[in-house]
C-alpha cells in the first residue's frame, strides 16, 4: 500500500553526505529522533530530498542555513499549510523559529 511506500522510501533516500533514510538524518542534521523534528527541520529535510548534496554543501558553507535553502524550506512550508498539514499559527511559529544543526554536520565532508 501507499504507506508501505513512503515508509521505504523514506528509509533509503539520500539526504546528505553518505546519509540515507530520515532516522540516519534528523540524527545527522539536527541530533534527534524523527519524532522530535521541529516542524521547519521537518521542512529542511523535504527541500534536501531534490538536492541532497549541494544544498548540504551551501548549508555547511554558510555554516547554518544559507538564503537559497531557506526560501527552498519556506516553498515546503507553505506547501505544507496549503495541503492542511499545518495551520496558519504553525506555519508562522515555524518561519520564525531558528534552525539549530548539529555541529557535526556543519563539519561533515
């Protein structure tokens, strides 16, 4: 079924150097368990998935998030409202709200 899909999916895709299934990065990007991503780490980890290596480069670069990954992140956000995932007050709680990495994906190769 659809679920028995995403949850596959979402176990193998790429998201970051060498990282692969959302438990590997919300452990790598932000030092947490899936269920404690915040829902703007949530919408970081959605915008990773079309470029998983070059926005991971611009965000260690910048040394938190660069100004092309968050307008990708704010696109997932606003994508996220308009689906009924999120309500008007969670999307702006999560716009203003900061993006804390783990240091060692800043660091990461």
């Amino acid at each position: 079924d659809k679920h028995t899909i995403l949850e596959r999916y979402l176990n193998i895709i790429e998201l970051g150097p060498h990282v692969f299934g959302l438990r590997a990065a919300a452990t790598h990007w932000f030092d947490v368990s899936p269920r404690e991503l915040t829902i703007r780490q949530a919408a970081f980890l959605a915008a990773l998935t079309c470029e998983p290596e070059s926005m991971g480069r611009r965000v260690r670069h910048a040394g938190g998030l660069d100004s092309d990954s968050a307008t990708r992140v704010d696109v997932i956000l606003r994508a996220m409202r308009r689906d009924g995932v999120i309500d008007d007050a969670q999307l702006a709680a999560a716009r203003e709200s900061g993006m804390h990495f783990a240091q060692t994906a800043l660091h990461a190769d």
